[in-house]
C-alpha cells in the first residue's frame, strides 16, 4: 500500500506548472490542481495501473521512473513532469497499458471524483486541459503518419 507524505502545494505547483496537461493553467488554477493531488510513494516493481483494469486517477510522476507495456511490449518511459492515467480519468475505461515503477517513486495522485469537482467549479481548467490532450492526441497522429 502507498504511503502518503506531507507536501507544500508550492512544490506540487512547481512540478505541475512543468506537466504538458497543465501547461495552459496559471498559477492559481495549479494551485487547485494541486490542492487536489495526494503525494504518495511506491516501491520499485509496484504495478501502478494494469492493462485492462478500471483507471480512476491520473498520476503526476515527481520523483523516479516507471515504464509502460502494452501485451508485454514496451510503449514509454515516464520520468518527473510526466503525466500518465489522465485517458480513464476522463473517460473510466479500461487503463490501456500495464506501467510499473523502475525506481521507487513520487507521484501526485488526482482521482476522477476531485478532477471532475474541479471540472465543476473552474471551468477554465477543464476547457484548458481538453485543449492540452487534444494537442498531445494530434502530436501521436501526426508521428503515425
């Protein structure tokens, strides 16, 4: 199981003002963002999401690294500032890939219940973060081409 650890928010805004997801929110809306996220830690080789299993958080890496497979093979990397698990955040499908921690880590956890609450109140944030998935969907389009 996890742990969790106490964090300022001026830590978690600094690493979220770096994550491609929010790059479009200012500084208080990182705030928000980040009074959202739980700080926890995870030992290397945990099992962070499971392909095909149900994904109801989105998960900010802060410190270490995991890798994502996909039937075994390897997809991506994802190192701090990296996003991962914000597909099932928004939709509640299955997670598509299996990505398990390399190192033990530090990851900024948002659940599908305070993002969409956050959705809610600040509009902005969301139309913001739709922008920035959209953008990161035509990025992988355009390579695939």
């Amino acid at each position: 199981m996890p742990l969790k650890r106490k964090s300022g928010n001026d830590r978690k805004v600094q690493l979220l003002s770096k994550v491609s997801l929010f790059q479009e929110c200012n500084a208080k809306e990182l705030a928000k963002i980040a009074a959202l996220a739980d700080e926890i830690e995870v030992d290397k080789g945990a099992v962070l999401t499971k392909e095909g299993s149900p994904g109801r958080e989105c998960f900010v890496v802060s410190e270490g690294k995991a890798t994502a497979k996909l039937r075994g093979k390897k997809l991506a990397t994802y190192k701090p500032g990296d996003v991962f698990g914000e597909m099932s955040l928004l939709d509640n499908e299955p997670r598509s890939a299996t990505i398990t921690a390399d190192t033990d880590m530090v990851l900024f956890v948002v659940d599908s219940r305070s993002f969409w609450g956050l959705c809610e109140e600040a509009p902005p944030v969301a139309r913001k973060i739709m922008k920035s998935i959209s953008q990161r969907l035509r990025r992988v389009e355009k390579a695939l081409t």
